[in-house]
C-alpha cells in the first residue's frame, strides 16, 4: 500500500478574555498536541487570499418555515463573508433529505437569489443528512480551494438517517470549516429526538463499549460500563475515546452547535432577520483573523484524534479551534 502524508489543517481564532483578536502570533507561539503527543506546527499564510468553496445549508422543514424570510437581502453580506477572492457558492435547502437548489457557481447572486425563493419543506429537519451531502459536493471542488459550510437551521437534528459515528468522520474533515446559526428547536422535539438518538451507535461490537453481550453486572446501567471501560485505557486510547463519546454526545443534544465548534468554526443563535444579519457580519470579521495552523502526524493511525491547542505562556488567551480529525484506513 503507498503511504500517504497527511496534511491537517487546524483554524485557530485567539482573543484575550474580553473578546480582543490577538495578532501576530507566530507558529512558535503555538502548542498543538495529537492525542496528547506535541506536534510540530506551521501557519500557513494568506489564506484569507486563497479560493473559496462555500455551501450554504439552509434548512426549509421542522421549524423554520417562520425564518424563511429572514434569508432575503443577504447579498451584501454574502460578499463580505465570501471577500475579494475567486469563490464558487451553492445553496443546499432541507427538510428530511437535502436537495440541491442552486450548484456551485462564482455568481453570488445566484445564490442570494435562491436564499430569498426557497420554499417551505416537510416536518423533517435532518441537518446531519444536510452537512453530509454538503460535505460531498466540497469534496467534488478543486483541491486548492477552501473549503466552508454555512448553516441555518434549528439546534436539534430532526430525522437524518446518518448515524453520529458517520457524522462525527464527516465534521471531522480536516478542510471544512463550519459556521452555524441556529433558532431554538421546539422542547417537544429535543426531547423526541434526544431520546431516539441517544441508544443508537453503542460501541464497536464485542468491544468494552458495546451494549451487546456486556457482563450482567451493567444491564441497565451503560454509564457506569462506559466509565469503567475508558479507565482500562491506556492514557492515549483514554484520551481519544474521551473525545469520541463527547464530541458524539454533544452532536445528539445541540447538533449545530457541535458541528460548528468540532470544526473550528462559530456557533451563533439568531431570532429574526436583523439578529441573523448582524452575527453574520460578526463572522465575516473574524474570518480573516483566524490563523490556520498546519502539521502532518507524526503517527497517522486510522480513527479519530484528538487535538489542543494554546498559547505558550500565554494562559489567560481564549483560544478558539478544531477540537478532533479524523484519518481513514484509506488516507494512509
């Protein structure tokens, strides 16, 4: 089999505790760890010159029939989220499936125009189904170009058949950042869904997580299992597993939230128009003050990893990035 470097792009956003951006940093100034191992980082520059693929993933179903108006008049701030660069954009509404409204095309008013024409969906607001046919259709543009999803939608997953190990791979891609802005999810249907979703995905079978054929002395109490199989775990295999049930967690109870966050990106909440316009130029400001830190796995093992980042010597700094990546059997 021929080995295949892997290359990790980690964005990194640092402030000071009242919000403050902190410039130039250099990669010296940098402690990255992979599964607790230090890793020897560069930043990579100008990115913010570089291509952009960005998918706009708007949902049209569950509750966000009343917010549909609040996606006209983006035009300008669609410019400036996107910048003075070459960029493709595409428009991905959903409800209980995704669907393409507008391919990727470098005419953002194309995708401005199909924003303030969508038309209300079904019931269905299945955002973990919506980020992975996105994820798929950025993996179709050049390589050179970044690559970016912009979410609207409600916080709860509602209905998506992807299971959260599968999405957990598909938000761990290591070059697509996601910024999300949700509304509050209806009570009824955060708790429907946190209790459907909450038995899926047991661990792997005949492993110290799975459900199935688990000593007797656990029946009932999985918690308890769960805790006692990561104390058996070596500190990096502890580590790591830590970070899957968290991130797995977090992804069932505030999916848009999560997705942002594992990635790198921002979460922010929207009421009405006027809040959705103001985070958005929020964003579009930060943007360009992120540094994008860049290394290559000193051990490339297949699975998740987990990653952290500070500033040396710096503690008091409020350091915002990817939290995990993950590696494919076929990326090796």
């Amino acid at each position: 089999m021929v080995v295949r470097s892997t290359l990790v792009m980690v964005p990194v956003l640092a402030t000071t505790k009242e919000g403050n951006v902190i410039f130039n940093l250099t990669a010296d100034d940098f402690l990255l760890t992979d599964n607790g191992v230090p890793q020897n980082v560069s930043i990579e520059e100008d990115t913010d010159s570089q291509p952009l693929a960005l998918a706009i993933v708007v949902e049209t179903g569950g509750a966000d029939a009343r917010h549909l108006i609040d996606y006209q008049g983006l035009d300008s701030i669609l410019d400036a989220l996107i910048g003075n660069v070459e960029h493709q954009v595409a428009v991905i509404s959903f409800d209980s499936a995704p669907h393409l409204i507008v391919p990727f095309t470098s005419r953002t008013e194309d995708a401005s125009h199909g924003l303030a024409n969508l038309s209300e969906g079904d019931h269905g607001a299945a955002i973990l189904d919506a980020v992975g046919f996105a994820v798929g259709q950025l993996r179709a543009q050049p390589p050179r170009y970044r690559r970016t999803i912009l979410l609207l939608s409600e916080t709860i997953d509602q209905g998506s058949r992807t299971t959260l190990n599968d999405a957990l791979r598909l938000v761990s891609d290591t070059n697509t950042t996601i910024y999300s802005f949700g509304f509050s999810s209806t009570r009824s249907a955060v708790s429907h869904e946190a209790s459907k979703v909450s038995s899926k995905d047991p661990g792997p079978e005949h492993g110290c997580l799975s459900r199935a054929g688990a000593d007797s002395e656990y029946e009932g109490h999985y918690s308890k299992q769960v805790l006692d199989c990561i104390s058996q775990l070596a500190p990096p295999l502890r580590l790591v597993t830590m970070t899957f049930l968290t991130a797995r967690n977090a992804l069932r109870t505030n999916t848009a939230e999560s997705i942002a966050e594992l990635t790198g990106g921002e979460f922010r909440r929207f009421h009405d128009a006027k809040d959705l316009k103001t985070d958005l130029f929020a964003v579009s400001n930060d943007v360009p003050n992120y540094y994008v830190i860049s290394f290559r796995p000193a051990e490339p093992t297949p699975g998740l990893h987990a990653l952290h980042v500070v500033v040396k010597k710096r503690p008091q700094f409020v350091v915002k990035s990817r939290r995990q990546y993950w590696i494919d059997d076929t990326q090796r």
